[in-house]
C-alpha cells in the first residue's frame, strides 16, 4: 500500500500571513543599508543620537533625506551633524552640502517637515562617497499623490537602540510594519490632513501570533527614516512574486495617544530635489 502525501495545506490566512512576512523581511534586508542614523554630539565630543536619514541618488548626485526639525538641531545644540555607518569600516561621517527646508519651523507646530540636502561630493574623499549606499530615485512613490497601499513599513533608529559612546559604535535600526490609517478625524486630532500626510499604526504593546504580549521599542528617534508602502494583492501573494514597493514618506512624529506615526508624502521630497537642481544649474 502506498503511503498518502502527508504535506499540509495550508489556510488562505497562512498564506496571506506568510506572504506578509516575507514581504516585510525583504523590505526591511533592501533598505537596512540606505538608511542611516544622524547624530550629533555633546560637549564632551561624545556621539547623541538625534534622528534617521536615508540617501536617494538622482541624476548621478546623492540626497539625503531626513526631517527638517533633525537638521535644526544643529543649530539648537550648536554640534555638527553626522551619518552613522555601520559594518567593521564603519564610523560616523559629517553631513556635507546644500540645504533646503520646507516649511521649517523649530518648533512641532510645523507639519511638512522636510529637509533634504544635495551631498557634495567634492568634499568627500572617494572611499567614504562610494560607503555611503542610495536608493535609486524610481522607489520613490513619484508617479501619484494619493497613496493607495495598504501596508506601511516604517524604517529609522530610535534611540533607545542607539545610545552609543565614543568607543562603541552599535547602531540598531528598526522596521514596524502595520497597516495605513485613513480616517479623517485622526488626521485632524494629531493637527495633520490626508493631502499631505500618512498615518500607519504604532502600538507600544504588541501582541504576537502566539498571543503573546511584548513592549516595542519607543519610536523616538525614527524621525527622517523612510516609510515603505506596498500592497497585499491577490495575484503577488498567490503566485509569491513581490509586490511593488515604493518610498511613500518620510517618518516626521509620533503620537502616544492616538497610537500611530505620522509621515509627510514624499512629493515634497520630490520638490526639494527639484529646486536643488534647478540651483545647481542656474536657472533660479
């Protein structure tokens, strides 16, 4: 008698599970490396961790993206900015180039909160420009304003992971993943709206799919990093093909309360680039 193939079937909900799984893994592995910690330092010259960043490379030049009210602390603690690279050749390197704000404001009362600089290459010797690794510029969600995705995943350092000293240089990232909020009175309640912003859900009290509960890390600190959108289709998950992944936004507040993270869209970083540009050749 032969024996009957014992391999299980698995559930609709397995595969969705699985699948979600997947996806967010290799969201997580492709933007762990263009993503990057900013610090500054203190009076002593030890490192402080301030926020996240992440480099995006347009027409042969390097952008990095964070959020403007990062960039001001610089001039609130007086201290240079530095990109944190991780890996035996690692180290801290100083954030060099032309500026632009959008909207910025020292306080929080501003809610676009953009900053994106046009690295200078020139000031940077060859081995230390070619560490510093990008996103090319199609991941960003630049073909439409309304972001339709579903799913949101939220990449930067808080800085409960990254309290390092001048001798240790461990720097921790984190990627959350949940889904995108839509509901209108959130967007009001937190002094945001959906034309310019997204929301994803960011609990502190997590359970997991042993039903068992856990604390996530506090968010402080993730500010700057990128917010990653991508859709649960039928036919990627069915076929296990990955969906279409897009930068969607960058990663401005965290709000306790109504228990989500609030990021700008990312066609503000698109304008900024564009004025950069248009700076660079003149044409202003």
């Amino acid at each position: 008698m032969h024996k009957m193939d014992t391999k299980l079937i698995k559930t609709h909900n397995e595969l969705v599970s699985e699948y979600y799984k997947k996806c967010t893994s290799y969201i997580f592995n492709m933007f762990s490396n263009i993503v990057y910690p900013i610090y500054g330092a203190d009076n002593q010259g030890n490192p402080i961790h301030i926020g996240s960043c992440f480099i995006v490379e347009y027409n042969f030049n390097k952008f990095l993206i964070t959020a403007s009210h990062v960039i001001n602390e610089k001039n609130k603690a007086k201290t240079n900015l530095y990109i944190g690279i991780k890996g035996e050749n690692g180290g801290l390197i100083d954030i060099i180039g032309n500026l632009i704000l959008l909207n910025s404001k020292i306080d929080k009362s501003d809610k676009i909160d953009i900053a994106v600089i046009k690295l200078a290459k020139t000031r940077y010797n060859t081995d230390i420009w070619n560490r510093l690794t990008y996103l090319p510029f199609r991941y960003l969600e630049h073909q439409k304003d309304d972001v339709t995705k579903k799913i949101g995943v939220a990449i930067g350092y808080p800085n409960s992971k990254n309290k390092i000293s001048r001798h240790n240089l461990k720097m921790t990232g984190l990627s959350h993943s949940s889904l995108l909020i839509h509901e209108e009175d959130i967007f009001i309640s937190v002094g945001a709206n959906s034309e310019n912003h997204i929301l994803v859900e960011y609990d502190e009290t997590v359970k997991d799919e042993k039903d068992i509960i856990y604390n996530a890390p506090k968010p402080t600190g993730m500010s700057g990093g990128a917010l990653v959108t991508f859709n649960l289709a039928v036919n990627n998950y069915l076929q296990d093909t990955l969906p279409d992944i897009k930068v969607s936004g960058v990663l401005i507040e965290y709000h306790k309360i109504k228990k989500v993270l609030l990021a700008t869209k990312i066609k503000y970083v698109l304008k900024a680039i564009e004025e950069l540009e248009k700076q660079a050749s003149g044409l202003d």
